[in-house]
C-alpha cells in the first residue's frame, strides 16, 4: 500500500487539503491503486493541541510515508509566539529533517485565465516556467539573532549544498526546452559569487547542452514581468526562489492556482500549494483548491510515477477552468457574481476526472 500523510495546519490548508485528499481518493479508485491516507498535526494546529508546530509523531508518520500532502501553516494569533514555536517552524522544521533540498514551482498559464493576471495577455503566450527553489539553506536557516535594539540573520552556502540543487535543474531543463535562468546578487553578496561559480562548474562540466543565464535578482523579478515567455527553468537560493515564485503565480492568475514538490536524494517527497494560510479567508469555503489538487498531480508524477494519472488530474483541472468555473480569487468584474466555492470547484474537478 502506498501511505500518504496529510498535514491540513492552519487557515484555508484544511480545506484545501480536503479537496485534494478527496481527488487523490477518486484517483486511487480509478487506477485501482491502495492508497492509505493518514492525517497529522502540524503548524498552528499543532502547537494548539500538542504544544509544539512539529510534534515528534508528526515528524515519524511523516519519515516512514511515501508521500506527504500538505495544506499550510501560520495565523495572525501566532504572531507573538516565540520564534521556535512559530507555525511555519513546524513546516521549515520538516524541509530540513527531511532534507527536501529542491523545491520544484511549475507556473504555467492557462488561456481561459488570461484576463485574470495584471498582465497583457500577448505577454503570457508561451509562458510554461519552472522555479526550481533551494530549500533546506540559505538565510532561512542560518545563525539568527536578536536583542531590542538589534538583529542579524544570516545566509550561508556550502558548494555541496549549490551543486545538488543546480545538478537538478540541469536534469530537469534536459527534459523541457533546454534553457536555465540562475537568479543571485552576486554583485553585492558572497554567498551569491560562490552560488555562480558553483552553478557555472556544474554546468560547463556536466550538462555543456544546457543554455546557462546568470541574472540578478532584482532584475529577474522585473524580466519575469516584461518577458516571462522566456524562461524555462529558473533556479533560485530559498529566499529569492521564495520571492520570484509568489511572482510568478501572478502570471498564471493568482497565488492559488501554484502547486508544489519539495524532494530530497530519496525518502519521501512533500507536495504543497505554493500559498500560505490565507487567514482573512479561512473558513469561508471560498479559498482556491487548485495549487493543493494540482499538488497531487505532483505527487503522483514525482512519488508514484503514475504520469498518466497527473496528467488527468492537470486535464481536469484545466477543463474545470476553460468552463469557465472561477473561485472568487480569480474573479474579477462581473465575473465575481458567478463565483463558486472551494467544494463547488473540487467536485467539478472529480466529475471531470470520473468521465476520463
Ligand atoms: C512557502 C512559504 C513558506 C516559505 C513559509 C510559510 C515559511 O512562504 O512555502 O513559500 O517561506 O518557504
Ligand atoms: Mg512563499
């Protein structure tokens, strides 16, 4: 049996990870594959009712998964819990026990949405990006501290650290159009000369077809806007990989629609919509399903090699749009009267995929 692990946390993650539990379940049944779901504490939820963001339970449910889906952490009443207990440590906690090192943010756009990005729509033709995001480094997890008065974090890299991620984008660009966008500040930090370098070496050494692009960060951000059909795989370090994805959800429409895969070497793979908590909708049955059910596309592709399957449920997804069904995040205008729920939109996906 294949075990998954599902980790809701907080906000709008509950009810987003049950419409995606709910497209994994129709899958399952479909491909007559058993597939074993278990929930666990994590984030918020986690330190209401267990004291800490990533219970100890929690961590080895989630080692001895296949898999793991998860919803989103964080909340405005955490805002003043002491650091270590914040929400997203339980969810940063479990990247680096784990060490899902690579963050993979595919964006791609979906014609019938067009008129839901800021941007042109003659500007997104062509537009299928892959962010792929280091994640277990950087200034995200090195030496912090603070006093009243001051505070210091800071972000460091080891070459090993660089290499794995930037091998990894190598093979990943292999299979799509052959072309890597590595984003740094290396006019102004260390950690980023030693980042081009390293990915530079690896590229020249191991994947001599591959076309590498050295672009700041600043000016990616801005490229991504006024040229985003001209990426493919764009690799970050975790914090600006952070920045250019919830960027780049804007091209597809809004932040909800990105799902996400963070992998390691082996062990099991975490599959996430790239949004947060989104606490000023929770509960409302409003929030955006399709970054959590695109998540299970991944899983399926990325822990199950179950291709076909992701593809269906990438179809349904796409065809359950094109007919024109809008959460209110994608709506706009008059459009916003004939908006539909996170439950309407995850049944109209299982029709969908039900009728494949
Ligand atoms: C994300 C989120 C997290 C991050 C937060 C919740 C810690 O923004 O997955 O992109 O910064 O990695
Ligand atoms: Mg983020």
């Amino acid at each position: 049996m294949f075990s998954v692990v599902a980790l809701p946390g907080d906000g709008i993650g509950p009810e987003v990870t049950s419409q995606a539990i709910r497209v994994l379940t129709a899958v399952s049944r479909q491909l007559n594959l058993e597939i074993g779901i278990q929930e666990a504490l994590i984030g918020g939820a986690a330190l209401d009712q267990a004291g800490t963001p990533l219970p100890e339970t929690t961590l080895e449910n989630c080692r001895n998964a296949d898999a793991i889906l998860l919803g989103a952490v964080g909340g405005y009443q955490w805002s003043d819990v002491e650091v270590a207990l914040r929400p997203e440590q339980g969810l940063l906690g479990l990247r680096k026990a784990l060490g899902l090192y690579a963050n993979l943010r595919p964006v791609t756009v979906e014609a019938a949405l067009a008129d839901a990005s800021p941007l042109r729509p003659e500007r997104l033709e062509g537009v299928d990006v892959m962010v792929v995001r280091e994640l277990t480094g950087g200034i995200y997890f090195g030496t912090r501290g603070r006093t009243s008065t001051d505070a210091f974090d800071t972000c460091e890299y080891s070459v090993a650290e660089i290499r794995r991620i930037a091998r990894l984008a190598g093979k990943l660009a292999g299979k799509r159009r052959g072309r890597v966008t590595s984003v740094d500040k290396a006019n102004v930090l260390d950690t980023s000369r030693l980042w081009r370098e390293t990915v530079s070496g690896i590229f020249s050494d191991e994947f001599p077809d591959i076309e590498l692009e050295h672009i700041y960060i600043d000016a990616a951000a801005m490229f991504l806007l006024s040229r985003p059909a001209t990426f493919d795989v764009i690799l970050a370090d975790n914090m600006f990989g952070d920045i250019l994805s919830d960027e780049a959800s804007m091209l597809a429409g809004s932040l909800g629609l990105l799902p996400s895969a963070s992998l390691s070497g082996g062990g099991p793979g975490l599959y996430e919509p790239i949004h947060g908590s989104a606490p000023d909708i929770a509960g409302k049955g409003i929030a955006n399903p399709c970054g959590a059910i695109l998540s299970v596309a991944m899983l399926l592709r990325h822990s199950m090699n179950q291709d076909a399957a992701a593809e269906a449920v990438e179809a349904a997804v796409s065809e359950t749009l094109r007919a024109g069904l809008r959460t209110p995040d994608l709506a706009y205008g008059e459009q916003r009267d004939r908006t539909v729920g996170t439950e309407a939109f995850g049944d109209a996906v299982i029709d969908r995929l039900e009728k494949t």
